[in-house]
C-alpha cells in the first residue's frame, strides 16, 4: 500500500511528470507514491524524471486504460 496517492488520469504530459516532481518533494524518504496515469507518454516521461531525482521505480503496471507507476522517495 503506498504511503501517497497521485491521481493524473485526463491530464497530458508534461503535467503528470510535473505533480509527481511537486509530490515527491513534499514526501519523506523512503515513502511511496502511487500514480495513476492515462496518458502512454508517461512510459517515457516518468522514469526519465525518475532517473533525474535519484527516486526508484519498484512497480510498473499497465492496464487497459491506465498505467500505474509505484514510486519510492530515495
């Protein structure tokens, strides 16, 4: 169960690449955020940011309509 949820379902990069960078540094380290995106961009986009910040990716899931991306705060 992650410690945040981030709803970006409807939202179109580059925002959903932006709330995660806003949420991840309002959380603590070693907490995790759960997003929720519609948008196939986010393959790319997510964990290009996530390289970027030193965070990891523990999870990728890819559902019919939405990818779901668990994060952890480094």
């Amino acid at each position: 169960m992650a410690d945040k949820t981030l709803n970006a379902i409807g939202k179109k990069c580059p925002m959903p690449v932006l709330m995660t960078k806003k949420e991840l540094k309002n959380m603590s380290s070693g907490q995790t955020l759960e997003l929720v995106v519609d948008d196939k961009g986010a393959l790319k986009d997510v964990p290009a940011l996530i390289s970027k910040t030193g965070d990891s990716i523990l999870e990728t899931k890819e559902g019919e309509n939405q990818i779901t991306f668990m994060i952890k705060k480094a």
